[in-house]
C-alpha cells in the first residue's frame, strides 16, 4: 500500500451493498468483498502448502540422509505431520462453526419472517435462499490430511 492510504476492514451483514459503494467511491476509495469464511480458508491452505513443501523438502534429505542424521529428519517430518493434522482440525472446526451461525441466522430469520408483511418476507426470504446458496457454494477444504502413518518414513 502507497503511502497516503488507507485499508479499511470490516465484518458487515448487508441487505444493500449500492450505498456503501456509491459513498466510497465519491471519496475515492475500492471496495473488495469476501466472506470471512473464505480468508481463513485461504489462510490455512496456504499454512498447509507451505507445510506440505517443507515436508517434501524433509523427504528427499532423508532419502539422502546419513543413518546417524535420519531420525532427527524423521522427527521433523512427524512434527510437520502434526501441525498439519492440527491444520486440517482447524479447518474442520470452522466449517462447523460456519454451518452453526448460518443455522442460527436462518432461525432468526424464520422468526422475523413471522410477523413480517408480504414485502419484508420477500426480503426475508431472499436472505435465506442467499444464506443456503453460499453455505452450498463454499468451498470444500482444500486442505488435505497429513500422511502420518507413525512408520519412519524409510517404511513407507
């Protein structure tokens, strides 16, 4: 970012998103949208690839490796397995989140839907369908399990 700019990072439910851009734009600014799902997503497969490369890196110099240097490689690689493990557990944790706080919203919803007139529950349930569609729509987890089999990698 230049100097003189400004980032600006919020977490927003919007039923309209014209207003926000037309003001920002009169002042000059960008709007960039994403769901808040899809950064951490993307933040742990990118933790998960870096990982994933280190241990192919730790595979080929255990290939390579002297008998009295393999099982301080293997133990790096068993300890890449874990943080991957933990990864993979983190992103399976927030997929269960998201699912929960998207059922809780469409509950809210629903109540609010029942003393609603007929224009607020077209409005009402436009969010739901949109609620469903990116729940369907998000990405599966591209972050895969590590290979532990617990065997030294000169097993496998």
């Amino acid at each position: 970012m230049t100097p003189g700019k400004v980032a600006f990072l919020a977490e927003v439910q919007e039923s309209w998103e014209t207003p926000v851009d037309t003001r920002l734009a009169k002042l000059g600014g960008l709007v960039f949208r994403r769901l808040r799902s899809e950064v951490i997503e993307d933040q742990l497969t990118r933790e998960a690839a870096a990982l994933k490369a280190e241990r192919e890196r730790l595979r080929e110099e255990f290939a390579q490796a002297r008998a009295d240097t393999r099982a301080a490689v293997q133990a790096q690689i068993t300890t890449i397995d874990k943080k991957l493990e933990a990864i993979q557990a983190q992103a399976k944790a927030r997929a269960e989140q998201a699912q929960r706080e998207l059922d809780a919203k469409l509950e809210e919803l629903r109540k609010q839907s029942k003393g609603a007139n007929d224009r607020q529950k077209a409005q009402i349930e436009t969010r739901v369908a949109e609620g469903k569609r990116t729940m369907r729509s998000a990405r599966p987890s591209s972050i895969k399990p590590a290979n532990s089999s617990g065997r030294p990698l000169a097993a496998q």
